[in-house]
C-alpha cells in the first residue's frame, strides 16, 4: 500500500520533469509566551509615563511658577521690610566691612542714622496726628457745606425759587449714596478677585526675578544662551569659582554678594563690570580660573577676559556675547578709502577693532615692533597691513627682507629700496647684510646730527618677516663670526641690537615678525628691545611672557588661550603706541584681514605717490668679488686641488657669494676663459696652472677690447 504524501504549501516553482517529489516535514509552532504580568506592565506604563519629556516638562513648568508665585511674594515681603527697616543699611555695612571697605562702612552707616532720624520725627508727629486730623476734617466739612449753601443761595436767587437753596447740598448726598451703592456691588466680587491679582502680581515680580531653581527653569535659560549677564549671574558665577575665601565671604554678605560689583556695562560685543574682591582673596586666584568662570557664565574659555585696573583687589571681567568673537570685522579702511593717507609722525594706522568694537589704530612713530605667534595664523598679514598704510606717506623708505619667500612682500616692489624673498641660509645672510647696512646708515646719520642738530632723516623701515630664520641661521662668515645665534658674536643679533639701543634717535626702526618665540630664536635682549610688542595665539604661558613680557602676561594678557585656526588675526598688543584702558597693561585686537589683490591696488597707491623706487631684489656682493682671482687665492701653492676643497676654501673665503656655488658653476666659471677642471686619479680636480692661464686669457680679452 502507497503513502500519499500531502503537500501543505504550493511549490513556487513547477517539479522538475523525473524528480522524486519533496518530502516537507512539519515542524510545530513555537510554544507561545507567557504573558507580562500586569504589574510589570503597569509598572513599565508608569515609568514610561513619568520619565517623559512631556511630563518633564509639565513637572518644571508647574514647580516654575508656582516657586515664581512663592519668591515674588518673599521678594515683595523683604522689599516692603527694606523699605521700612534699616535692615538694607545695616546689610550694606556688613557686605562693605567684608570687603574690607572701611570708608564704604562709614558713609552707610552714616545714612542709616540718617534714617533713623527720620523715621523718628514721623512717629513723634504721628502723636499729634489725630487731633489735627479731628480739626482737619471738621473745618473741611464746614467749608464744604457752606460752600455747597451759599451756591444753592445763588441758584435760589437765579431761579427764584428758595427750595434751590438745598439743591446743591441734596445732589452731594444722593452723589455719596451712589457710591455707596457702587461699592456694596463691587465689593463682593472684589473679594473674590483681589486675592487673585494679588498672586498674579507676585508671580510676576518672581517670573522677572527668575526666581527658581536652575532646573525648573526654560530650557533656553538654563543653557544660559541669549540670556543677557546679570547682577546674580556674575556673582554666582563668583561663588562657584572654587575660592574657599570668595565663597565664605559672598555668603557673609546679607546682599548676597551684589555690593562687590561695579556697573555692568555695553562694550563692543559684550559687557564689562569690575569686581571689587573681598579681603583675603588674591586677583590671581581668579584669573587662573578663567576657564571655570567662563563656563560658570555659560559662555567659552575665549569668550571671557580678566584684567586688572589700577583700583587695588579688583579684576575687571569682558564677557562677550555667546558667538559674538566668531563674527568676522569688518573690511580695513584702506581698502574702502581711496582717499585715507597716512603721516609717519602723527597719523595712526587702522589696524582692526578692539573687543569694545572701536576702531584699534597704532601709532609706529620711532617705535620698534615685534609681531610674533604660531604659524599661519596671520602674522604676515598683520604686519603687511601696518607696512601698507605707512606706504602712503611717501616720506618712508622700506628695506624687507621676507624670509618666507613665497611673494607676501611682492607689492612692495617698487616701493622697498631692498626686497630680499627667499627661505635659504644665502636670504638669511643677504637679510644679515641688509640689517648690517642700517646699521651703518644709522651711525651715519647719528654722526650727521652731531654736526648739525637741524638735520632731519626720511623714516627707514627695516622689516625681517620670518626673523627665526635668521636667529637660527648655522652659516659663519669668513671672519669665522656665525650670522645666527643669540650670543655677542653673532652678527643678526648684535645688529639688530644695536639699532633698537639708537635707532629711534635718527628714525631707524627695527620691524620683525617671528614664529613660535624661544629663547633660541628670538633671544630676551631683542624681544625687550621692541617698544610695540604683539602677539597672536602662542602655545604657553612661558612663550605668552617671551612675545609680551611677564608684566603684561601677570596683568591679564594671555595670548596662549586663544584658539589656533579659529583666532587667525587676533592680537594681544601691549604698546604706548596703542590706546589701551586704564590700569591695563595690553589690549586685544582683531585685526583687519587685506588679501593678496586689495594689497596690490594699496602698494599701487602708495607707487602713485613716489617717484618711483628701484627695488634691489637682492644685496648682490658678487660684483666685489674675482671668483678668478678667489680660486688662484684659495689653491695658493698647490698644484692642484679637488673640486670640493676649492669650494669648501671658497665657502669660508666669503660665505654670502660662494654658498651657493657647486660643480657645475665653476666648470663654467673656467670654460668662459677657455679652461676646465680635469681628473686626476679619477677625481676632478682644478689645476693652479689653469687657473693661471683662466686669468691671463681673461687679461689678454680686456687687453683686445680696450684696445679696439
């Protein structure tokens, strides 16, 4: 007997013709779950229900305004209590002798007996009060009813009726009685409402006092974003610093620490307040907490500054608006002003926007300069645009020598008498040389006023872009002095200290631009030597007292906490040249950003003014040397020398004309007078004998040309 096989499901493809049929097993269905019990169910609705947002939410915004009903009516309470008590006197001579304001204690004091005084003489008057209330009344309803008579007389007299007489007189009282009437109706539902409004007031002194716990608060005042910086938010944010002596005095305070502050006032993009420190707690405790305060504001690291004016134990905080510092300034007058000039000796180059958001101008009269920071982050640009408004004055003259060599200084061709650009030891040398000249144009001048003090120089502006490069420079000159280094021997350094002792007496000035400052390349003498000091962000604290100086840095200057990328063209300038606060020893600027082809159109005004300039590209010595008569020189009485030790010989004869010479320049150099080096032992090597013949080939040449 066949078994019939029952296929449960329809194939979804036909049988293949021959095959033996599918055999399907059935496998049975999973058992199915025990059910939640209802209390798990009921407990995971209840928890889902009281974590929601939407019941977060509802939760703070009922405790919100209930606490707003709650406070209002304590502040209302203590405001009523102030205004009748001396307990706000009293509070403030308690907060001043906290503060150790000793003079601030008297003179409250002083207004407290004042006000006692006063309150005195009211409360004697009120003994006499009532008497002279009895008679006021009394004469006062007199004179009414007569008045009210004697004008019913008149009505009577005009009528010629005498029941007029009371007419006057019966309209008050039936007026009164409406009154009356009026307010039984009121009354009942004035009851009713009165206590309403008055919670309704109460909570609106509490709403505009936000006065609640930060977490029943809106979200957007809790985040603190938008919110404008208030009274209450500077001194928690003081309290919460982490000052154990801050925090103790605050709460001594029975104004709650409001009597340490100054006014709060608008400035450029953000507020500024001065805070009055209490006794025992140093302003350096709260500047080295920079970073809690800001974030105890709601606001960045970068978004707070701290100073210290001349008033003793007082910081003087900058808050700006949250992402207000992200913003970019505006254009730079040079460029939206075709017509702005410039004076070296009285005018004031615009250079960006203080943080008040005023425009920031440096005066650079007989004032050396030293722009330094970390790389790429505008420092080129900073001191290009100085460079580019002092260009049309066309009284100055410009020696550059740019070291980064990649065409930043190329718009001051035609207007720098020296344009050195280039990255190698040979630019260092030639910048080296060029500093060297100033040098002795500098004594030439001092040696000209000697003779005649009338005399007066066109301003010199000697400008180093990159000046570690020359600091760092290994190449010796053939005195065997280095070019670089930080020691009396080294040439850069000694040249450009001897222009920041005297230069300014004869307006030679020293202008450097230098990167990430160590004492190796950018050594103390000469970074003190600069009377107009900026910085942009540096990587420490140490190298933010190498660029400014450690006064600056102590009294609040702190260019190593501003943000790298994000703060290109930020400085921190500390200079007389510069207006800066009082009690502040540096200023922040945001400078003003002038790309390659403004620049250009700029560096083409200011050609427009000269007569024209030949720029030397390069301090070019070579014309002072006989390359010939150099390698006759360095081989003396050998008969012959290897290639390398010729130009090794060469090197240290004059390292700024023969650096750069190899193989190949002197195989030409004997090939135009009609020689050439040889092998010898299969080396090459240069033959004094052909040398010999080199230089009489090359006499015998002039000889012939002259001749013709």
């Amino acid at each position: 007997m066949s078994e019939n096989v029952v296929h449960l499901h329809k194939p979804t493809a036909p049988p293949t013709p021959g095959a033996a049929p599918t055999v399907l097993t059935v496998v049975p269905d999973t058992p199915p779950a025990r059910p939640v019990p209802l209390w798990v169910r009921s407990g995971r609705a209840i928890k889902t229900g009281v974590t929601h947002e939407r019941t977060k939410s509802t939760v703070r915004a009922v405790a919100r305004h209930g606490l707003y009903t709650l406070n209002g009516g304590r502040i209302v309470t203590r405001r009523a209590w102030d205004g009748r008590t001396g307990s706000r006197y009293e509070r403030m001579i308690r907060a001043a002798e906290a503060a150790g304001n000793l003079e601030a204690a008297e003179e409250w004091e002083e207004r407290l007996q004042r006000f006692r005084a006063a309150r005195h003489h009211r409360r004697m008057d009120l003994l006499h009060s009532p008497v002279e209330a009895a008679k006021g009344v009394a004469v006062g309803a007199g004179m009414s009813i007569g008045v009210l008579v004697a004008l019913g007389v008149v009505m009577a007299i005009s009528t010629g009726h005498v029941g007029d007489v009371i007419t006057p007189l019966t309209a008050t009282i039936d007026f009164i009685a409406l009154l009356i009437r009026i307010v039984q109706i009121v009354w009942g539902p004035a009851l009713t409402i009165g206590p309403f409004l008055a919670l309704l007031a109460l909570w609106s002194v509490g709403r505009k006092q936000q006065a609640a716990p930060n977490w029943a608060l809106p979200a957007n005042v809790r985040n603190g974003e938008g919110e404008p910086i208030t009274p209450s938010i500077v001194v928690k944010a003081l309290r919460d610093l982490g000052v154990p002596a801050l925090a103790r005095a605050i709460k001594e305070m029975d104004d709650a620490g409001a009597s340490m502050l100054g006014p709060i006032r608008i400035a450029g993009c953000g507020v500024e307040v001065d805070v009055t420190l209490p006794s025992g707690v140093a302003t350096n405790e709260v500047q080295g907490k920079r970073r809690k305060l800001a974030e105890n504001l709601t606001r960045h690291e970068h978004e707070v500054f701290i100073t210290i004016p001349e008033a003793a134990r007082t910081v003087r905080l900058w808050i700006a608006d949250s992402g207000a510092l992200d913003e970019p300034i505006g254009p730079s007058p040079l460029v939206t002003d075709e017509t702005l000039t410039a004076n070296y000796k009285t005018g004031k180059a615009p250079w960006g926007q203080d943080l008040r958001g005023d425009a920031a101008e440096l005066s650079v009269y007989q004032r050396h300069l030293l722009v330094t920071g970390l790389s790429n982050q505008g420092k080129t640009a900073a001191l290009r645009a100085l460079a580019l408004w002092l260009a049309l004055d066309r009284t100055v003259q410009f020696w550059i020598a740019d070291l980064k060599g990649v065409g930043d200084w190329a718009p001051f061709d035609g207007i720098a008498k020296v344009l050195i650009e280039g990255p190698s030891d040979s630019h260092c040398i030639q910048a080296t040389e060029m500093v060297e000249d100033a040098v002795e144009e500098m004594n030439r001048r001092i040696e000209a006023v000697r003779k005649d003090p009338s005399l007066v120089f066109p301003p010199l502006i000697v400008l180093v872009d990159e000046a570690q490069k020359a600091f760092m420079c290994p190449a010796k000159g053939e005195d065997g002095r280095p070019y670089g280094g930080a020691k009396a021997t080294s040439r850069y350094f000694m040249a450009v200290r001897e222009i920041h002792n005297q230069g300014r007496a004869v307006d030679v000035l020293m202008w450097q631009g230098t990167q990430d400052p160590t004492d190796q390349n950018l050594p103390k003498l000469v970074r003190e030597g600069a009377h107009t000091r900026a910085s942009l962000v540096v990587g420490t604290e140490s190298q933010a007292e190498m660029a400014l100086g450690a006064k600056a840095v102590n009294a609040g200057a702190a260019p190593h906490l501003l943000r790298q990328g994000l703060d290109k063209g930020t400085l921190v300038v500390a200079s007389d040249g510069i207006a800066i606060p009082a009690g502040q020893s540096s200023i922040t600027v945001r400078t003003h950003f002038i790309d390659d082809e403004p620049a250009a159109e700029i560096a083409a005004r200011a050609k427009a003014l000269r007569d024209g300039v030949a720029t030397l590209r390069a301090i070019d010595r070579t014309e002072e040397r006989d390359p010939l008569a150099d390698i006759a020189a360095v081989i003396g009485d050998a008969a012959r020398l290897r290639t390398d030790e010729v130009l090794k010989r060469l090197h240290a004869l004059d390292t700024a004309v023969y650096r750069e010479w190899n193989n190949g320049r002197l195989k030409r150099l004997l090939e135009e007078h009609g020689e050439e080096p040889k092998k010898s032992h299969g080396v090459m090597v240069v033959r004094r004998d052909d040398v010999a013949r080199a230089l009489a080939n090359r006499d015998a040449d002039g000889s012939a040309t002259a001749a013709e």
